[in-house]
C-alpha cells in the first residue's frame, strides 16, 4: 500500500508541475512571434513599388513596424487593415494582398514581438495597439474596412466594435479561445487555466455586418467554432465554409480572393 500511494502522490506531483508549467508559459503555446531585421524588412517589400514601411510608436515605448500598400489608383481614399495568426509575420501579405485588393490601401502592422515590432505580445496590449492604429491610420479616409485571420479575427472584431469600419472579413474565426483550447487539448482544464479569453461570441453582435470564410477541413480553428459564433450572430452575415481547405491554406482555394473581392464591391 505504501508502494502504491507514493506512485499516487509522485503521479499527482507530476501532473500538478505540468498544469503549473502550462499555466507559467502559456502565452509561449499560443503566439509564435516570426522575427525579421531590418534588412529583410526592407527585402519584403522590394517586389511591390506601392509599398512603404511604417511605424506606430506607443505610450510605452514599443515601437511597431509594418507597411502600408497603397492602392493602385486614388490611394488615400479606401484603407483595409490587416490582423494576422498567431504565427503569422505579415509581410507575407504584401504580395498576397497587391493584386486583389488594388482598389484599397492596405496596412500590414506586425504584432508585438514580431517582424520588427518590440514588446511582448498578450491580449489586452494587441487590443491597444489594434485601437491606436486604427484610430491614427483612418483619418482622412472616405472607406474603412478591417479583415482578420484566426486569433486576428478577435482582434479585427474589437477594433470593428469600436470603430464601426464600413466592411468586416473574417478568416477562421472561433467563439471563445477557451473553446478552441479545449478541443486541442482535451486532457487540461484548459478553462481554469487560460489567462488570455480572446472571446469574439461577446463582441459579434456589436457588429451589423460582415463576411466570413473557414476551411472544411481545418483542424485548428474547426468548422464546430466557427459555426459557434455563427449561431449567436443577429446581424447580416456571408458565410462560406470552403471545402478542401485547412487552416494555412484557406487563401488558396479558387473562390477565396473572389468571394471577398465580390463583398467589398457589393458593400462600395
């Protein structure tokens, strides 16, 4: 019996350092910060003559880095702003944002900690950020619309519900982080135990429209998440679940640039 109950207690022991570890680091398990210097991001926008390298500087001293890519006709009237994954560095979307989106200016601003951005990156500081850039950035405007991708789409919702942009693009949303975690990880109290909520089902009907993609076969931010947030939306809504397609390979399924090239026309 002795033999039996230190295994107990060492297999307790055990678990208890694992939950305490995961509780410790877990902002490490959820942003992936892809870092570049200056010289790469300089190189990032080399193939795009309509790109230019900006800077929003913070009450904290962060300085963060990204560019914005000027529509090819009357830049300065349309800008759409971009928030990217969680283990997305955004110069990535220089190129693949050019094309389809010509008749916008485009603003890429890396997170906290990545690209050239300072700082750490957490929940509450992205919030932050997101606000002040989107209230410096659209001055002047005549049309505004921001656009996220998986935890991005939180980020592009608070900003929305504050802002009231005239167009929103959703790419991979989910409800509530803690639910996204729980399907990951189903063997942790993942609900206990996360700090950061990222909780988009809150905000959503703060919004009276918007166009979201997700992938039928996406494995990190699943269908089941999406379509959580979907039933509890009351606005106007295009939904599009896009069979054959994952999470990091969404954007290359032939109806993807179309089908939200066709809902900023539409709402122009």
């Amino acid at each position: 019996m002795g033999t039996l109950v230190k295994l107990i207690l060492t297999a307790g022991g055990a678990a208890g350092l694992l939950l305490l570890l995961v509780y410790l680091f877990q902002d490490r398990l959820l942003f992936f910060p892809q870092t570049m210097t200056e010289q790469e991001a300089e190189l990032a926008a080399e193939h795009e003559p309509r790109a230019e390298m900006v800077q929003f500087d913070r009450e904290d001293g962060t300085t963060l880095h990204g560019w914005l890519v000027q529509a090819a006709e009357h830049p300065g009237e349309q800008l759409l702003i971009y928030y990217g994954g969680n283990g997305e560095e955004v110069s990535g979307q220089i190129m693949e944002m050019a094309g389809p989106l010509s008749d916008w200016d485009v603003l890429l601003v890396n997170y906290r900690g990545y690209g050239m951005s300072g700082g750490t990156p957490e929940e509450e500081a992205l919030y932050q950020d997101a606000e002040h850039i989107f209230e410096e950035a659209a001055a002047g405007y005549s049309r505004t619309a921001v656009m996220g991708r998986s935890i991005g789409t939180a980020i592009a919702v608070r900003t929305a519900a504050i802002f009231q942009p005239d167009d929103v693009v959703l790419i991979s949303p989910f409800d509530r982080l803690e639910e996204v975690a729980a399907e990951a990880y189903p063997f942790l109290p993942v609900r206990t135990l996360l700090r950061s909520e990222f909780d988009t089902a809150s905000r959503i009907n703060e919004l009276e429209h918007m166009l979201v993609l997700a992938g039928g076969d996406d494995q990190i931010i699943t269908p089941a998440r999406t379509e959580a947030l979907m039933e509890v939306y009351e606005g106007e809504a295009v939904y599009q679940l896009l069979e054959g397609r994952g999470h990091n390979d969404l954007h290359l399924h032939p109806e993807y640039w179309p089908l939200i090239g066709d809902y900023l026309q539409e709402r122009s």
